[in-house]
C-alpha cells in the first residue's frame, strides 16, 4: 500500500489513528505526554488551574493544547523545568504593609 506513494508524499489518516499511534508509542518507551492530573504528581502543591496558568504562560515550551482546556505536556519538558526551576532565583518578600492606626499611634508616641 505504501510503496505507491513516492517519498515526500501525504496520507490522509483519520485524527482516531493517528491519536492511538502516538499513545502507544508514548506508553511502550514512558515518553508520552502528560495531562494535568498526571502533571499533578510532580507538583502536589499546585491546583490544576494552577498548572493550566503556568503552561499557558509557557513554563513547558512544548506544551501544547487539544481543545479548550486540555493540555498536554511532553514528559522531556517537565524533567527540563524541574531541574531549572530548582536554580531559579529567589524572589525577594515586602516587608509587611502597616496599618494606618498603628502609624498614628506611632506619631503620638
């Protein structure tokens, strides 16, 4: 059926096939993609909102979406992320915001 079709060229294929190819793939080596529940894991401190929000601000650079809310993030790019996020530096904390009483007090004292 292939050796019809010359080098460089197109078959039609229906997304169904083309979707359980891939997931076999990535079940037989581990290297499949990731939801955000499995994404989860790796992060149990993180909401999945909270993880939908970091991969549409493109903390996985491959991350990719199918549909509205689904994404799915390729296990190489969490390995990645995981290992920079370790080295990322440490955002400096305000020091706490005084109430307006407590600085009048402060004047009368």
């Amino acid at each position: 059926m292939v050796e019809p079709i010359p080098d460089g060229g197109s078959v039609i294929l229906p997304v169904e096939i083309v979707r359980a190819w891939l997931a076999e793939e990535g079940a037989a080596d581990g290297s499949g993609d990731m939801t955000l529940e499995q994404l989860q894991s790796y992060f149990p401190n993180r909401s999945v909102s909270g993880l939908r929000k970091w991969c549409a601000a493109g903390r996985f650079p491959h991350a990719y979406k199918m549909g509205e809310k689904t994404w799915m993030i390729p296990r190489c790019c969490v390995e990645e992320f995981r290992n920079n996020w370790s080295k990322a530096p440490e955002v400096p904390r305000l020091a706490p915001r005084r109430r307006a009483g407590s600085l009048r007090e402060a004047a009368r004292g």
